[in-house]
C-alpha cells in the first residue's frame, strides 16, 4: 500500500510493474523504521488498546463481580423463608408486630375508608364532597 495508491503511474506499463514488485519491500523498509522509532505495531497496540481490555481493568472488573455476587448469595432469599413473620425484602430484618398487623390489615383499612368516603359525601351527604380526607395512619417498614 502506498498513499494515493498506483494512481499516477498506472499509464506507464513498466512503472506499474516496478510498483508490484517492489510493494512488499517498501512495506518492510516502512515496518523497519517505524520499529526502530517506537511506533511498530507491538506498542501502537499496547497504547491504543482500549482502557477496559488492560490486565488491572480486568483484574478491577474481577473484584466487581465477586463482590456483587457477594452481596446477592448474602441477600434474603423471600421464597426460602419458612418464617411466617414478615421480612422487609431488602434488609431482611424482620418487622415488629404492630407494624406486620397494619401491613396485613392495609387493604382492609383502605376499603372501610372508601366506604366511609361513600357514605359521609355521597349518601348521606354530612361532609362536603372536596373536604380533605383523613389520612390513614399505618405502619409500614420505612422508619
């Protein structure tokens, strides 16, 4: 290969010729100068390689991974556990019994709500439609 290729020559038939023949000698005589400056192909890739593809990156990467998997095996398995208290999925601490009774009565406490929102403001009309409601005071694993 030659910058601008075999163009400007290829009229001459013997000039053409000569360009063939002597392609792979002025590739070595381009690889032998290059290697004595430094800049063969042996440390042009070492230095354009890409960040994540050098030993310490992957040896980083490594480390990442066991730790993440780590941290998974370490996590609260919800479909393992043979406890029938209830666990905060992600912490796996256990909630107390007040805050299990008002998680457990949640959806309950919500239809009753909606029962007395019908009643006060449609049917029997004692409290005006766009009052504020109460809101409904339970406990949940957040502190």
């Amino acid at each position: 290969k030659t910058e601008g290729g075999i163009i400007g020559c290829s009229r001459n038939a013997s000039a053409v010729q000569r360009w063939v023949l002597t392609s792979s000698d002025r590739g070595l005589i381009t690889d032998m100068c290059l290697e004595q400056c430094g800049l063969d192909d042996a440390s042009e890739q070492a230095e354009s390689m890409h960040k994540e593809c050098h030993a310490s990156r992957i040896q980083r990467d490594e480390g990442d991974v066991q730790r993440v998997q780590s941290t998974i095996t370490s996590w609260l398995n919800p479909f393992d556990f043979d406890e029938s208290e209830l666990v905060n999925l992600s912490s796996g601490v256990a909630c107390s019994d007040d805050t299990a009774t008002d998680l457990l009565l949640a959806k309950q406490r919500g239809l009753d709500a909606l029962n007395q929102f019908v009643n006060e403001r449609l049917v029997i009309q004692t409290k005006r439609f766009h009052d504020p409601l109460p809101k409904l005071k339970l406990r949940t694993f957040s502190p």
